[in-house]
C-alpha cells in the first residue's frame, strides 16, 4: 500500500482521538496522508480484543499501528499480529510522558535506554516484512537534546529502524502532566534539522507544534516528512489541501460539503451495524471551523448528534447550517 512517499506527510497518533472513525474521515479527506492508530500495548494486542483495539477499515491505507511497551519479545509478537492484520507500519512510542506509560517502562522514559529501543527494534524487524519507525522526543528531563537525539536515532537505525518521527520537544517526566508536555517545552526545530543534516539518507519526519500546510511547506524544506496532531484533528478542512500541495496529486474532493457527502455511506453502515452517529461526528465538530454557520454546526452536532437514534439527517442538518450561512453572506456582500 505504501508505493509513495506516505512519510511526507501524516497525522499524529492521538490519544482518544485517532480511533478507526477519525481515520476513515481524515482518509475521505486525503487519499495520501499516512495515518496512525491510537496508541496501543504490545500485550493489548496479544492478550485483548483484537477487532476492537486494533480493527480497521481497508479505506484507511495507508495506515500505521504504533505499539508501545519496552519487552521485545511482547513487541515483536504484537507486530507479527498487526502484519498479518495488515499494517502498512509499524511504530514505537518513545515519546508519550504519561504516568502510566512511565510506569510501564515505555514511552518517553525509553529516551535514557538506546540499547533497549534497539533491541525492540531489532526483535520487530526481525518478525515482520513492513517498516518499523521510531517516534521520539528530542530528550527528557535534564538531557542534553544534542546527545540525547542522536544516541537514540543511531541505536535505532543500527538495529533497522526505517524512518524517525522526533517531536521538537524535551518531555519534562517530572513536574509536568501530558497536557503540559504538548505545550510548554519550547520547540526546538532547529535540532531535528540538524538530526536530518547528519543523516542525509535516513527518513526523518518533524512534528510538533505544526498548525498549517504553510508551515508543512517550510519545514518539508529540511526535513523528509512532516507529522500533524492537534491541528488536523481540531481543523480537519486543512486536509483537503494536503495531496495537491505536498504529494503533487489532485485532492479528493473540491471542498468539505462534498467530503461529508463522500464520507456518509461510511456512515450509514456504521449506524445500520448498531453504532451511535456520535461516535462518529464527535471527530468531525472542527470541519468547518472559521466558516459562517460554523457554531451552529457544533451546536447541533453536539446536542442533536448524542442523542439515541440519531441518524444522517442529523449530519445534513448541521452541514446545512454552514451552508446557508454561507449563501447568507454572499447575499449580502
């Protein structure tokens, strides 16, 4: 599936937010972008309920499954089950500072441990056929980003690793919450270009911080690939423009109302299977953000769009609103 240059661009796997419903939206609205999962444990995919942790549409390739866990040998299982699911990728949380990741012994506290990352990847490599990635920060704590970065990347990519993703940012593990480690480590996109500077032949991806394809652009003119969270989840619309400004391709459709008309059969097998419209529309309530009739959207959505039985006439009634709005404004102009 993977016969482009997906890396060029993707969007961040997203805790509680980038679940299969997201993925197969954000799809209808790039054919190119390389999307991930949700973070999901290695023992999570061995042990637990397959077809819901790990489950996906066909629609959503080209797609990446990111594990985490410090157990190479739980690791390299989990990988060979998602292979054969059908993976484009496989990546590793070496950047997530939670708590309950810090008490796993994975995620962002992995960047003080090269050899073990390597080993993780050494041991996933040596199981499954498809890429394996790294996602990290830049350090931890009081690390120098200088050593701290190149150590973990040149312990990876001597173990196989085939791509980087570096988040510009230290993780504070000690004295900041998640939340706080999205935001207040200042970004220091300087030093993933150099990370990219010193390893020419190496895929090297930036993220963090990234709220437009304008900066999309400029970054891509350093780096190989370019990794969106925040931005494409809250400002989906931005996607549109995706495959014609970065991959050079036509977009898959001329604007968001025809997006949202391409993406209701998903839909509606979704609610003749037993889903809840919720489960759906909550990941689009951003599509039409900085539109008239924009709010109103929102409103309906999360009034009328919870509710028990709500169907698709709810979806057209709340991308009506933006609609009229629109029509109301070129009225009057």
């Amino acid at each position: 599936m993977m016969n482009y240059q997906s890396f060029r661009f993707s969007v961040a796997p997203m805790m509680d937010w980038s679940d299969r419903h997201c993925r197969a939206f954000h799809r209808t609205l790039s054919a190119r972008a390389l999307l991930y999962t949700e973070m999901v444990t290695a023992n999570a995919v061995i042990h637990g309920d397959r077809e819901r942790l790990i489950g996906f549409s066909p629609v959503e390739h080209p797609v990446a499954l990111q594990l985490g866990g410090s157990d190479s040998e739980a690791l390299a299982k989990a990988a060979a089950i998602a292979a054969e699911w059908g993976y484009d990728e496989i990546n590793l949380n070496v950047g997530c500072p939670s708590d309950r990741v810090q008490g796993g012994n994975f995620g962002a506290c992995l960047m003080r441990d090269p050899a073990l990352v390597a080993a993780c990847v050494a041991a996933m490599k040596a199981e499954v056929g498809i890429p394996v990635t790294v996602k990290c920060r830049i350090g931890v704590d009081e690390q120098d980003p200088e050593v701290a970065l190149d150590a973990l990347a040149d312990a990876v990519l001597a173990a196989g690793a085939d791509t980087l993703t570096v988040h510009a940012r230290k993780a504070w593990l000690q004295g900041l919450s998640p939340k706080e480690n999205r935001d207040i480590p200042p970004l220091d996109y300087d030093r993933v270009y150099r990370l990219k500077q010193r390893l020419p032949r190496v895929p090297v991806i930036i993220n963090g911080g990234i709220g437009s394809l304008e900066e999309a652009e400029a970054h891509l003119l350093h780096v190989d690939g370019v990794m969106l969270g925040r931005a494409a989840y809250q400002q989906p619309e931005l996607l549109l423009g995706v495959d014609s400004r970065l991959f050079g391709a036509e977009d898959p459709h001329a604007d968001a109302f025809s997006a949202v008309a391409a993406f209701e059969p998903y839909i509606a097998a979704h609610l003749e299977a037993g889903g809840r419209l919720h489960d759906i529309t909550r990941h689009m309530l951003g599509l039409f953000t900085g539109r008239p009739g924009a709010r109103a959207y929102r409103r309906r959505l999360a009034i009328e769009g919870v509710k028990s039985g709500a169907g698709l006439d709810v979806l057209q009634a709340a991308v009506d609103e933006v609609r009229r709005a629109e029509e109301r404004r070129a009225l009057v102009a």
